[in-house]
C-alpha cells in the first residue's frame, strides 16, 4: 500500500492530531478579565500553556485572577484599561508585544448589562452599555487586529450571547449591542481572513456571573423570561465556555471565521 504524499490533500500527517488544539506558547490578551468570563476563559488559557495578558479597570478583579492564575503554576501581565478608550488599549497592546513579540489570541469579554422598559431607558445607560459591549469590543479588534495583521496571523474571540440573535425583555440597549457584536464579527472576518486573522464570537446562555447577578439587583424579569424557556433548570457556568474559547484560538478551527458558536445549551433550537 502507497503511503500519502505531504501534498495529497487528504493525507493527515503524522501527529496532527496531537497538536490540533495545542495553544501553548501563545499569547492571549482577555478583556474583562477581573471577574466572570474573562476570568474562567484566562484561567483556562493558562492551563493551556498561554502567556497570559489581563485587561480590566477592576484591578482587584484582576489581582484576583492572577492569584488564580498563579496555582496553575503561570503568570500573568496586568493592564489597567478601559476599552472605550483607545489610547489606553493601545498603551495595554504595546506593553504586551514589547514583553512578549506579539499577539496570537484576543478576548473581548468586557460588557456590562441594565436593565429596563425601552420607553424608559435612561440615555446614560444607553451610551454606557453600548460604549462598553460594543464600541469597546470594536476599538480592541482595531488595536489588536492591526498587530495580528502585522504578524500574519492571530484570532480574535468576541463574547456575544442568545441576545445577539433573539429579544428578550427590558434589555433593548444590550441586545442591541450584542447584534452588533455578531454583525462585526462578520464583517472583520470578511476583510481580515485573507491576511490571516480569524475572527469569530461565542454565545453563551443566561450564565452564572457577577454581570448576570448585579443585573438582577435591578429586576429579575428578563432573567425570568430567558429561564422559563431553557431546555435545562440551569444557569450556564463561566468554565463551560472554556473549551469553545481553545477551539477558537487554536488550529483545530483553521476553517472557521465570521461565526459564533452557540454555547447556548440548546437555548435557540427551542
């Protein structure tokens, strides 16, 4: 029998599987990355073999997650941002490829929720959730995706929701933003995949976090009509999206830009 030849296109060489996923050595920035999704997903990273850079304006959060990273026997840079500020993302951007010589992997996971009736929706909260879910997002794939443009490579992750693809009550600005998040997610797919950068996004369900707990202070109806309609009693838990997140950065999803990967618990097949 012939053995495969290196340029038979449906030859699988020897040991490619065993580095399919395989992100060590990478660097990743995470936003949000003092408390919630961006903690797990960073700890998860670490795990991984990343070198890990947080971005937060939490810096307790962040104190916090380096403690955690530290078990893991890693470490971690820490870079106090606001991610509606430009200069100050790209101060964190420069900081992070003068220690390190890149930027393999972004996490856009900073965001924040309010909730209220869309004829009452105070303006403030308006421009805040939409600055800090939307702009923010954006503003990092420019920064970051000009870098991995240089480099010929990377990936950018964003953290969208079931909100990005259906409405739900008293959460008109978020939704909104989380339309948005898919819609340029696309769109920097579109342009970027030819230069080497990957774009995609994760959708999570209704999860058990510090955002989706601080939001409920406010009223519980929304997150009482997105219960009524999972397909399981359960709140989503920040490490679950963990394995989506290694997929996205790694090899393994070298077809795949332009999409969001439902971790949705079966949330819109309902």
């Amino acid at each position: 029998m012939s053995v495969p030849q290196d340029d038979d296109p449906i030859a699988i060489p020897s040991g490619y599987v065993t580095n399919l996923f395989d992100i060590s050595g990478r660097v990743a920035a995470v936003t949000g990355a003092g408390s919630g999704l961006g903690r797990a997903i960073a700890i998860g990273y670490a795990q991984a073999g990343c070198e890990i850079a947080l971005l937060d304006v939490n810096d307790a959060g962040m104190a916090e997650t380096v403690r955690l990273i530290e078990v893991e026997a890693r470490t971690a840079s820490v870079h106090h941002v606001d991610v509606t500020r430009k200069e100050q993302i790209q101060a964190a951007a420069d900081a992070i490829v003068a220690r390190h010589g890149r930027v393999d992997i972004l996490v856009n996971s900073a965001g924040t929720a309010f909730r209220s009736p869309a004829e009452d929706y105070p303006e403030e909260k308006l421009d805040l959730i939409l600055d800090l879910n939307l702009k923010g997002l954006y503003l990092c794939c420019q920064v970051f995706g000009k870098q991995m443009l240089a480099q010929g490579k990377g990936s950018i992750v964003n953290i969208a929701s079931i909100g990005a693809f259906i409405g739900y009550p008293w959460s008109s600005a978020y939704v909104a933003a989380k339309h948005g998040v898919v819609g340029a997610t696309k769109v920097m797919a579109l342009e970027w995949r030819d230069r080497g950068v990957r774009v995609n996004g994760i959708g999570p369900t209704l999860m058990d976090s510090p955002l989706t707990k601080a939001a409920a202070t406010t009223t519980s109806l929304t997150a009482d009509w997105i219960k009524g309609r999972m397909l399981r009693p359960r709140l989503g838990l920040p490490r679950e999206l963990i394995g989506a997140a290694i997929f996205l950065a790694s090899d393994a999803s070298e077809l795949v830009t332009g999409h969001t990967i439902m971790c949705d618990d079966g949330y819109l097949t309902a």
